[in-house]
C-alpha cells in the first residue's frame, strides 16, 4: 500500500523488536496506519522491516541516546509528519535480586532507559506536535508503576516515574494534546518471563494482547489527558 492511499493515524513506537512493541507494530500496520518504530537490536530491525514491508519504517535507535533520537525525530518528521499516537513503550527490567545487590551499572541503565529514553523521545517529538496542535502521549506504565513488589525495585522506581512524569506532562500540554500513563496489564513476554518464569504462560500472548490494546490506543484523544489509564 503506498502512503499517499494510507488514511490511517501516523503511529510512532519504541521498543517496537520484541514484545508488546512488536505485537504492536503489526497490528497497526495490518489495520493501515503508518508506523515509524524503533529498537536498539539491528538485527531485530530489519526483521521487522521486513515483516512490515513499505511504507513503514523501522530504525535501530537507543531511546537513552538523545543525539540518537533526535537524529530519528527529524528523519521521521521530515518524512511523514509529526505523530498522531506517540507510544512511548521501550523499556527493561532488572534481574531479580534485593536493591542493595542490584550492581550499579545495572541500575543505572534501566534509569537511562524507562526514565531518561521516555523523556528524549518526548522531547524532540513533542514540539512539532505541539505546533500541529494535536498528537496523544501514551507513556507505558505497569502494575508496578501503582503498586510495588521484591526484586523489582529499580523497575517499580522508574514506573512510578512514569506516572508522575506523565500527571506533569499532561498539565502543560497545549489544548487538543493529551499524555496519559498506560498500564498495559500482565502479558506473556520475556520481560515477565524474567519475573515470574514458568508461570508467565498463563497470561495472554503480546499478539491477544495488542488486538484489544490497538482499538483502546486508537481511541485516546484529548479528553483522557492526564487519565491513568488499564488496557482491558
């Protein structure tokens, strides 16, 4: 499908090689919107590219290398305008373990990731949207973003971030915007593999899951600014 014959939403994705991020990318790809993704994996990017097929784009970029997504902001504004849906998604966990054994460089990297990769992409996607005047935030939250457990500390500490980094956002929006934190539920990924082992099987798959979570995503607009927001 060329893109002049594409009436969809222009949907922006991070964390897009793997996982709900992959899941989706070709939900929305099958439904007719445009997707620009991102992932740190080359490998994994090209793959997806290959899956997605034209007019979309996948490129490999670290969300917690500001140069790097400015870089990619530009290429993807330039070529396809700013986003209607902005999916702010990439995101990684630490090893289970007690806080105080969580090895620094460890800790620090998930910083650079969920808290500091959501605030670049914001960044430099943010204002051209907001010349346009419209666009939805959607900052990818979790349960542990509103409640806490053992051995994720250095995660549940980012996903609260995420809520109040978002209730901010939301308040300096210019109107027609909207920014909202997304608890995306329990899914069956490697992320939660990582926590709960075995166990993980018995929750919905990333591909069940994004069919419920692309109609929900498509339907944000500017009357769920600042909402706390559950798929399902």
């Amino acid at each position: 499908m060329a893109r002049e014959e594409m009436n969809g939403k222009r949907v922006l994705i991070t964390g897009a090689s793997r996982g709900l991020g992959r899941a989706m990318a070709v939900e929305f790809a099958r439904q007719g919107h445009w997707v620009a993704a991102c992932s740190r994996s080359e490998k994994k990017v090209v793959k997806l590219s290959k899956e997605l097929g034209s007019p979309h784009s996948c490129s490999v970029v670290d969300v917690s290398d500001d140069a790097a997504v400015e870089t990619w902001a530009k290429e993807v504004v330039d070529e396809l305008g700013p986003p209607d849906l902005l999916l702010n998604n990439a995101a990684i966990i630490n090893r289970n373990r007690f806080l105080w054994d969580v090895p620094v460089d460890e800790f620090d990297k998930i910083i650079d990731v969920n808290i500091k990769g959501v605030t670049n992409v914001i960044r430099h996607f943010m204002p051209p949207m907001a010349r346009r005047g419209c666009g939805v935030i959607v900052n990818f939250s979790s349960g542990w973003g509103r409640s806490a457990s053992p051995e994720v500390a250095p995660y549940c500490a980012t996903k609260w971030a995420i809520e109040g980094l978002s209730q901010a956002l939301a308040q300096e929006l210019p109107e027609g915007m909207a920014a909202v934190p997304l608890n995306p539920g329990i899914i069956n990924t490697d992320m939660l593999r990582s926590c709960f082992g075995p166990s993980a099987a018995d929750f919905q798959s990333p591909e069940e899951w994004a069919r419920v979570a692309v109609p929900f995503l498509l339907d944000l607009g500017p009357s769920h600014n600042g909402r706390a927001l559950t798929v399902g």
